[in-house]
C-alpha cells in the first residue's frame, strides 16, 4: 500500500527515481525497492524525506486527510488575507472614528471658551 501511495505520488509530480533521489537524499536503489515493494517497512525518515520531496503531505499519504487541490489552497489563503485585510480596516476605522470624536469635542470645547470669553469683557482675552 505505501508503495502504491508513493508511486502515486511520484508519477503525479512527474518525477523519475533518480530525480527523486536528488531532491531527497534518498540513495536510489532505496526508492527502487520501496516503490517495487521490495522493502516492506522503510524507515519513517526515509519515507518522510521521500514525500517532502514530493511537495507531499504524511497524512494524505496514509488517507488521514485528503489532498486538497492547489486552486481550494490558493482560495482558502486569498479568504484569510482578504479577512485580514478587513480585519486591519475596520480596526483603522474605529481609530478614525475616536479621532474625529475628540477633534468634534475639542471645538465644540474652544468655542464654549471664545463665546464665554467674549460674553464677559471683564474676564479673558477679549476685554472690552
């Protein structure tokens, strides 16, 4: 079964064994056996550098999880970036918001001051 999963896996990334060995450190005559069904039980190491070669995942190769196709992944992280985004913008906006709120109150505050200022010519900086 491993081995029908990792030939799988190899002929889906189009790869030959000795590509495969390049990229993964594996001697070749290792990859032959496993992928012949000569070895009944590689190490984890090996077999783990083999589907990391393979831009392969441990769990789909045991049927933990299925693959998911490149395009749901690309999707999936283009929701999360885009949810971010939106996330930032209206954590922009409530600063925003408190800001024109001081500003307002800070007016509203300096015109009291003037009015009252200018109301009493006793008192202030406009004195009559």
């Amino acid at each position: 079964m491993l081995s029908t999963q990792l030939k799988l896996l190899k002929e889906k990334r189009k790869l030959t064994n000795q590509q495969l060995s390049d990229l993964s450190g594996v001697p070749v005559g290792t990859i032959n056996r496993i992928l012949s069904g000569q070895t009944d039980n590689p190490s984890f190491q090996t077999v783990c550098d083999m589907v990391m070669a393979m831009d392969g995942s441990l769990d789909e190769l045991v049927g933990i999880q299925q693959e998911i196709p490149q395009a749901e992944k690309k999707a999936r992280a283009s929701q999360e970036i885009l949810s971010l985004y939106e996330a930032m913008i209206e954590s922009k906006n409530k600063w925003l918001h408190r800001l024109f709120v001081c500003c307002c109150v800070l007016t509203l505050v300096l015109i009291f001051l003037v009015i009252f200022d200018l109301m009493n010519p006793s008192v202030g900086f406009f004195r009559g």
